[in-house]
C-alpha cells in the first residue's frame, strides 16, 4: 500500500499523527476505501485514514461505528469543530450502542467555548444508566464530574485576565509543524524542539523517503524580537529518532531530554537521555536505564528538582507505565550515585494525578512551584496549565492559571523566565491565531508572557530575641537563624516555598511576587516559633516589605498563664479564663506542634490538703479539654494538679492566696520524645 504524508508529531511525542494531501480515491471501491482507512489507522496516518472514511461514510453513511472513529480522528487532530458534529450525529442516531459519543460531544462543545451546553451534556450522560457497560465507562463518568466543574469555572477563570502581554512567536520559530518544550539557556538564548519546515511536504513510503524527524533548535532575543531556526550545536540531535523536551539540571552541568521512536508495534515510546558537561563540552548522551524506560512504555518531558530533605536532585518525568493513577501521569527517580543508576520510578502521587492526563511539567526550583498541564482538573478546555507547590509527593491542591495562559484548546509547557519574582516565560498552545495549516486548533505553537510592568517586590527584617517576660525586652539579634517563606493558597494551606538563614545582624530577605498570600516563619532550636503573615495582592509599585519578626528563648520554669479563674471551690473554667487560653497558650501550641506541655495548677492552702489536690487535678483537666476541643492534640499535654504543694509566696493576705492559685504550662518534651535542648 502506497501513502503519501507528511509527518507531524503530536505535543507529547506519544504517537504519531501524519497529515497528507489530497489523496485520489475516485478508483477506490467502498470495501477499498474501509481497508484504507483501517491500515493508516493502524499506520499512524491520521490525516488519511480521516480522508479515506470521509468517503467512505458519504456510501456508507450509518455505519456509525466507523462515524465514532472517524470522530476520535478529528478529536485527535484537533479539528474541534468536526469532531463535535461527528460525535453529536452519533450521539443522536446511535446512543444506546456508542454511550461514549456523549461524553466526547460534550468535550468537543467544552474545547469550542459553548459552556452551558457542554455541562447539560455532560449531566444527561452521568444520569445515563445504559453506559454501565462500557469499560471505561467508571473513567468517563469520574472525568464528567470534572468536566461539569470545570464548564462553572471556565467562565470565571476565562474573565479571570490580567494586563499580561501575550506574543506569537514569528514563523522563524513557529513553522507548519508542532513547536514545544521551549526553555531559556539564558536571558537571550531559547532552546526548543521543532520540524524546521515551512509547509507540508510529500513523502513516498514506498521509495524509503525519510520523513522530517523533530531536531532542537535555538533562538536569540534581537531588539527585543526571538528570532530562531538555528539547530542546536550540542550532541542531543537524532538522525534516526525524534527529540524533545529538553531541561537542564539545576548546576547547568546535565541535561535532561526525550528520544522517541516507533517500537515494534508500531507505538512510539520516548527514553530519557541525559548528557553531562565536562570541560564546557556536553559529553554523548546516555540512556537513563531500564528502570526508567521501557519498550512498552513511554518515559518523556523530564524536569528537574530537588529533594529538600535528602538534597538530591529529582528527575520528574511522564509515562504511560502501569501503576499509574491513569493516562499519562507524572512519576519521579533519583540518580543513585553508588550504583551510578537511576532509581526505579516512583508515582508523584494523587494529589496531582488524576484518571486523566498530566503532562509537560515544570519545575521552578525558586519558589518549589511544578507546573504542569491537564486535563483531568476543572479547566476552560482540553489540556489546561496548572501551578501546585511542593516535592516528590507532597504537594498544595493545583490552582489553575487561568486566562491568558488557558484557553479552551490545549495550553502546556509553561516555563517561567529567569528573572526571579517577575512573571515572564513561554508557553505552547494550538489555540486559535497561530500558524494553522490544516485547521484554526490543529497545531502547537509557542507563545511568549511577560507583564508589561515588573513590580519588583522583597520582603526585608530583623529576627531579635526578646525576654521571656511581659516586657518583651529585647536582648539582641538572632544571627545564622533559620527563616522560612510560606505561600497561603487560596484554600488557606501553607506551603513552603523558600528558606533561608539571617545574616550576622540577624537579617533575612526574601523575593516576593505580586497578587499573593505569604506567612514568614523562624524555627531556632531552644526557642518558641515565630510566625507573622503579609501580603503583595493589593502591592502595585516596586516595594521593600518590612517584617521584623521577634523570638522567645523557651524558658526551663513554669510559666504563669494570666487570667485564669474558677468558681470558688470549682473546677470549670470561667468565660473570660477560655479568652486567655485563646489568646496566649493555644496560638503558641499551634504554632510550636513540636512541643509537648505540662498544665499544672495551684490552690492556695484553703481547705484540706487532700481537697486541694484533688481540685487542682480536675482543674488542669479542664484546661486539657478546652485546649483540645481547640484542636491540640490530647497527646501533647500532661494534666498535674500541685494543690498546695508549691506556692509561690505565703497564704496570709487574700493578695497572696490569690497569687498562689494559678495555672501554669512547662515545656517537659517533643512529640518525637526528645529533650528540648536548653542553652546554657
């Protein structure tokens, strides 16, 4: 069989999908034109098989079997538009036999901006009783719940744009095929991976004409403008297979790619490559192993990080590999410098991968933010990118980016530019305005960002000890001390972004960016922890937010907890004692989890001794209590009643007895059973 295509790869360089020119089907019988079909099905010629059951369903026309087929080709060649009303004659004409059509119509309506229409489809097909039987029907129906989210977000997120610049990247870059994984090497260098052709061209198969394979590329910044096309002069360029995806590591000394071809299925399987710099030469690139890659499935879009705890770099990358949470999903290995292998992969877990699709990562090691796309996440269309902050597997609820970064067509490969705090980079979208040779979504082109004013803003302050008393004296600065820099999300988690240590004045600065909710925190052995929050939403000018945080040194005595009354002879608490527990024991509790406490309460010498003791018990009982209806841990405090054991002063006067009668709190361990380590 002779078939004349051009080649063009898909953005995750997973399959192939292969666009022809007209091809001459006037001699092919009906029979001829399904066979056609079937083998560029089977070929991987999208735009093909397209053409041979477009005319084989005008002969043909309720064959709507082969209609859904023909459906999931222009869905899979983004022509949204004819994949919505080939679904939909489906949909209509054969229900009960295709339940899958409705879904898929209702995506198609979602990925063409019509809403209200898509989410009453969407919701007709999660009542529909007779799709049980499908297989991946339990798929579709959790991915449908998603979607009808998503359809009540996009019109808030689409409205949701700022006074961010959207560029097109001109056609020195942006060619008729798919551009994507665009990276700064530096502020003037861009990386990327493209078919350097200006149109489509014809190759016979049956002459071995070689199809165009994907190369990396650069551009330069000249006046302002990226100008591209030149190949990239490093070894990481293929003659016998497909390359992508590129990312340096974090010393710049290794980089990190894909490189795909068909295996012997005719499945095209990505294996990460990685190259190390020696002597300002990048060396020739090695595979990462089979632990990594595989002949059935793919391992591709690598990016790198950093584990904080055992600071070891972090290769995240996706794969199809089972295990998954489904689809694609985004997993993660370590380099074993003994065994000088890379790890076994592990899965990033389900915080971030969902029944659908993750792809195209990122990772912005300044503010331990991943980016990535989906399509498995409330969204404005198909794939759309999302921010969460975090590592390994612990990571914040994804935020997505919104409008001008999403659109209801695919948007992926967000990559932030090198200017730290300011919003600028690339992104790679098919939305509608690029350079679209087959049809308006059909291709991926690269986008560039930036804010038409940078507002850079810092966070700047002293970290003082002050005393243990309520003069709050303080007693000098806290140099090399521990700072740490909290992003609040929306849903009002804390996640950490940056740490530092104070200077030998005890200072501390942090980089911050606009539009956000942050909390400082200093953590110093032997002292309380300090937490204050500030935020840049409301910041408009270039700023330096002063934010001087002061520290107590965690004393080895009792301290007295004011305020605390009981009825005479009483062991509840009295209204005004819960407002001072509220105010001064349980922010100090919560911010200090670590710590674990003795309630100890004192009576004055009225009564007998046995009284008094057992009084004092119920009484720092009933401090316990309330302290955990307010949601500290039982397990952290110890309950002691003293009676009258240890006064503080003699019981003559009523001034003295009152004295005498107090709750006190002592810090006698940690949650890990460990001393507290006390400075001399």
């Amino acid at each position: 069989m002779k078939l004349f295509s051009t080649i063009i790869l898909l953005f995750s360089l997973l399959s192939v999908v292969k666009a022809q020119s007209p091809i001459q089907t006037d001699t092919l019988k009906t029979f001829q034109l399904k066979r056609m079909a079937k083998n560029a099905v089977r070929f991987g010629d999208t735009y093909a098989a397209i053409t041979y059951y477009e005319d084989y369903l005008k002969e043909k026309p309720n064959r709507y079997d082969l209609k859904l087929e023909l459906a999931d080709l222009y869905r899979k060649a983004r022509d949204y538009q004819k994949a919505e009303n080939t679904y939909k004659e489906v949909y209509i004409n054969a229900a009960l036999k295709f339940p899958d059509a409705q879904f898929y119509y209702a995506r198609m309506l979602k990925a063409n901006e019509k809403y209200n229409e898509a989410k009453q489809e969407y919701t007709k097909f999660l009542a529909n009783k007779g799709a049980k039987t499908l297989e991946n029907i339990k798929q579709l129906k959790k991915l449908a719940g998603i979607e009808i989210q998503g359809c009540d977000a996009a019109i808030e997120l689409a409205q949701n744009k700022n006074n961010t610049i959207i560029n097109h990247l001109d056609n020195s870059i942006n060619k008729a095929h798919i551009e994507l994984s665009p990276i700064l090497i530096d502020t003037m260098t861009l990386l990327y991976a493209s078919i350097n052709e200006d149109n489509l061209k014809l190759y016979d198969k049956d002459k071995n004409e070689k199809t165009p394979l994907r190369r990396f590329y650069v551009a330069e910044k000249v006046k302002d403008k990226w100008k591209g096309g030149k190949e990239f002069e490093a070894q990481f360029n293929d003659p016998e297979a497909n390359v992508g995806n590129g990312t340096f590591s974090l010393d710049g000394n290794k980089f990190y790619y894909s490189k795909c071809s068909p295996n012997g299925k005719g499945k095209m399987i990505c294996r990460l490559m990685v190259s190390n710099k020696e002597n300002n030469t990048w060396q020739k690139p090695i595979d990462l192993g089979n632990l990594v890659n595989s002949e059935e499935f793919t391992s591709t879009m690598p990016t790198v990080g950093i584990d904080s705890k055992k600071n070891e770099e972090v290769v995240y990358f996706v794969s199809d590999r089972p295990g998954g949470k489904g689809g694609m999903d985004i997993w993660y290995t370590y380099f074993d410098a003994k065994k000088k292998i890379y790890k076994a992969p592990r899965n990033a877990g389900p915080i971030i991968n969902t029944v659908g699709d993750e792809i195209t990562p990122t990772y912005d090691i300044n503010n331990r933010t991943l980016y990535f796309s989906s399509d498995g996440f409330p969204g404005l269309g198909e794939l759309d990118i999302f921010q969460t902050i975090g590592e390994i597997k612990a990571w914040s609820v994804p935020e997505n980016l919104g409008a001008p970064y999403n659109s209801s067509a695919d948007d992926l490969y967000y990559a932030k530019g090198k200017k730290e705090g300011a919003k600028n980079g690339f992104f790679v979208s098919n939305r509608k305005g690029g350079t679209n040779l087959l049809n308006e979504t059909c291709c991926d082109d690269i986008y560039e960002f930036k804010e038409p004013e940078f507002v850079p803003l810092v966070v700047k302050g002293e970290v003082t000890e002050v005393s243990s008393d309520s003069t709050n004296k303080k007693t000098g600065f806290l140099s090399n001390t521990p700072v740490s820099l909290y992003k609040i999300q929306k849903d009002g988690s804390e996640h950490l972004i940056k740490s530092t240590t104070t200077d030998n004045k005890g200072v501390y600065t942090f980089q911050l960016e606009k539009g956000n909710n942050y909390k400082v925190i200093v953590e110093k052995n032997s002292y309380f922890t300090k937490r204050m929050e500030l935020s840049t939403v409301s910041v408009v000018k270039p700023d330096t937010l002063t934010l001087d945080l002061a520290v107590k040194k965690i004393p080895k005595e009792a301290i007295v907890i004011t305020n605390i009354y009981y009825e005479s002879g009483k062991a509840e608490l009295r209204p005004e004692s819960k407002t001072s527990l509220d105010k001064e024991l349980v922010p100090l509790l919560k911010d200090n989890p670590q710590l674990i406490i003795e309630i100890g309460s004192h009576t004055d010498d009225v009564g007998s001794n046995e009284f008094n003791m057992k009084l004092s018990q119920q009484r720092a009982e009933s401090v316990v209590k309330h302290l955990v209806e307010k949601g500290i841990p039982k397990e952290r405090m110890l309950a002691r009643g003293y009676g009258e054991s240890k006064p503080l002063t003699t019981n003559v006067t009523p001034e003295e007895r009152q004295r005498n009668r107090r709750t006190e709190f002592k810090i006698i361990g940690t949650v890990k059973n460990a001393e507290i380590n006390y400075e001399e």
